[in-house]
C-alpha cells in the first residue's frame, strides 16, 4: 500500500512538473516573439531603387528588389503597414520613361490607379467579364499599349470583373 501511495505521489509529481514546463515555456516564447521592435512600412512610391533599399534598410528590414528599372512601383507590404523589424518587403520596380504609356498588364487595379495618379496621367477605368477569379480586379489589358509614347491622352484600363460560370 505504501508503495501505491509513493508511486501516485511521485506521477502526480511528474505530471505538474510538465504542466509547469509547459507554462514556463510558453511564457518565454511569448516574451521571445514579442520582442522585436515593429516599425512601418514607408511610402515609397515614385521613389529610386537606391533611396527605397536604403529606407528600408534604415528600419532593418529586408527589401526584396523585384523587376527592372529604376523606381517603385509598390511594395509589398503596402505603405503604412506595421510589421516587425527583420521582415522581408517586396519592392516591385518599373521602368519609369515619363514619356512612354507604362506596362501595367497583369498588375491589380489599384496599384495601377495610384501609380497613374503619382505621375500625373489620366486614365478611365472599364470592366471586362472573367470567368477565373485569379483575374478579378487585376488590369488584363490598356489602351494605348504600353511603350508607346505617351502624348498626354487618357489611359483607358481593362480590369477584369470576376462573375464565375453561369452554367
């Protein structure tokens, strides 16, 4: 009977010193995971590629350069957002000749409205049905084509509208 009551006393034992490792585990990665500083993601948009590696450098993040050319064209994390310091950013970068219509294709339509409005052109927006969801809200194609001269004319953006099948 004693043997019983020291065995039961010793499991009882045990299975608390697991619960409290557990416990004290948990707290530490809590206290581990919550000590990183967390900074935001600037506005970098229309800015050169060395000013926009250098500011996220700044704030020790990590950029991820994406595309060719010398300015931004978003990134992502988009502006504003708060993240921790380490995190990896994605700076997608488009060739940025005032004087040629940008290649906006396959780019979500809100990206290419602000992008439009940072540099001043005028565009007009125009629903085109889809049946992927992959292409609902993404520009699918524009008038007048990209690298053509830009003369000032409005920029009329295809953005397809996902409906799904109707059959």
């Amino acid at each position: 009977m004693i043997k019983i009551r020291k065995l039961i006393k010793n499991l009882i034992f045990f299975i608390l010193g697991i619960v409290a490792s557990g416990i004290f585990a948990f707290f530490m990665m809590t206290v581990f995971a919550n000590s990183s500083n967390t900074v935001e993601i600037p506005y970098l948009i229309g800015e050169d590629k060395k000013v926009a590696v250098s500011s996220l450098e700044e704030l020790n993040l990590i950029p991820n350069i994406v595309g060719n050319g010398e300015k931004v064209l978003y990134t992502d994390p988009e502006p504003g957002t708060k993240v921790k310091e380490g995190h990896h950013v994605i700076v997608q970068l488009r060739e940025m000749n005032t004087l040629k219509i940008p290649d906006l294709i396959g780019v979500p339509s809100g990206v290419a409205q602000q992008f439009l409005s940072e540099y001043n052109i005028a565009y007009e927006i125009r629903n085109q049905l889809t049946y992927t969801p992959e292409e609902n809200d993404v520009v699918l194609n524009m008038s007048p084509t990209p690298g053509n001269n830009y003369s000032g004319e409005k920029v009329i953006l295809y953005v397809g509208e996902y409906e799904g099948s109707n059959q």
